[in-house]
C-alpha cells in the first residue's frame, strides 16, 4: 500500500510547513460528507500516532491513517494550477464516482 506526492505537491506542503515553524508534515484522509459518501482531509501534524502509515515523496512526508488507507491506497496527490485557481488534486485510483459539485467522491 502507498500514497506519493509530485513534486510540485512537495513543494507547496514544504513552503507551508517552513511558514508554520513546526510539523511532521501532513495528513492525507477521508471523512464522510458530501452527496457521493467521501471527501478528502489534508492537515498539519506535528506528531505521528503509532497507528499511521508514513509515506515520505520528494522528502515530504505524508501521514495517513489505518482507516482511510483503504479508500487512498495508490493515490498520487498533486498541486495543480489552472488559470488563476491553484490546489490539490488527488489521483486516486480507487475513485468510482463523483459528485458535480467535486466535493465528494466513492469508491
């Protein structure tokens, strides 16, 4: 099972781990919401649980717990632009289906 990053995703989760002075680095889950079941969580961690599996691309390291490890297994997680919007975007293989808003996803 894995998680990785681009290079690009590195790069903006380490910009903002340097402007917050602190943190392992970030949390990669899902939580149920949305129309179509799931939505993606990302978040600072400043320490790791025992139960985490820690994933570490372009020296980044990517947090993520038993539970959603299901649901992200072999996802890739990348920081696009996009005319003048920029964010994550998570490619993952899992997803089945999509709501039209983008807000939620199953699997």
């Amino acid at each position: 099972m894995a998680v990785t990053m681009t290079e690009a995703a590195a790069r903006h989760i380490r910009r903002s781990l340097d402007g917050r002075g602190k943190g392992e680095g970030i949390r990669l889950g899902v939580r149920t919401s949305g129309c179509s079941g799931l939505a993606y969580v990302l978040e600072f961690v400043d320490e790791v649980a025992s139960e985490d599996q820690v994933f570490e691309s372009h020296g980044v390291k990517v947090i993520v717990d038993p539970k959603s490890l299901v649901y992200l297994d072999g996802t890739e997680l990348d920081f696009v632009r996009e005319g003048l919007n920029e964010g994550f975007k998570f490619n993952n293989p899992n997803v089945r289906g999509e709501c039209g808003c983008g807000e939620s996803f199953n699997i």
